[in-house]
C-alpha cells in the first residue's frame, strides 16, 4: 500500500488530509514538524511521498527538505509543499519540492498531485 507522511503542525488539517487520503486508499503517517517527520522516514514502511507545510516550530518544511536531500535514501521520494506563502518565496526556500499547493487547496488537487508524482492509492 502506498503510504503518504503528512508533516504539519496544525492538527485539524493533518486530520482532514489524513482522512481524505485514507478515504483515498493511501496509508498517511503524520507528524507535527519537520523533525518528527524526519523521524518518521526512518521508520518502516518509509512513506513513498512527503506532504508538508512551510512555517512550523521546532523544524520547518525547507529545512526537512534540505535535510532529506542531504540523505541519498531519502532524496528520491517526492515531496508536496503545502502553504499559504506565495509562491515565489515557497520555490526561493523550498529547492528540491516536486510540488506546490498553495492554501487553501482542494483534496481534489491534493490527489490529482499524488497521482501525477506516484500513482493511484495502492
């Protein structure tokens, strides 16, 4: 099954996304901030794509990013930033994302992104 890491600090929209991704037939592991969600790529089974907020305490969603592609296991899976920050500053901090969803976004376009970037639930 592919499994999907939902890093946010927000926990009414970690569970809205990891209910509508579960209703989707994906696996969603969550995390509060870029640290735990670090945290998370070390466990098993390693989530096949990342979902991720920008502004969040402790680590934040371009520091996660520059700390995965600093890892040669971990560069390769796709990651979908996630904010309500323009998206020129979004692209200036966040090198390395396979995608952008600028809040509020439509789970609609949330799946239609996975879909693009690993396939359908599965």
């Amino acid at each position: 099954m592919t499994t999907i890491l939902v890093v946010d600090d927000e926990a009414l929209i970690a569970l809205a996304l990891q209910a509508e991704l579960e209703d989707a037939g994906y696996a969603v592991v969550t995390a509060a901030n870029g640290r735990q969600g670090l945290e998370r790529l070390a466990e098993a089974p390693r989530p096949d794509l990342v979902l991720t907020d920008m502004m969040m305490p402790v680590m934040g969603g371009a520091e996660m990013l520059a700390a995965m592609a600093a890892e040669p296991n971990l560069r390769e899976i796709p990651v979908v930033v996630l904010s309500s920050l323009p998206e020129a500053a979004i692209r200036a901090r966040a090198d390395g994302a396979a995608a952008i969803l600028r809040k509020p976004y439509t789970a609609d376009a949330i799946l239609r992104t996975i879909e693009r970037l690993i396939g359908r639930a599965g």
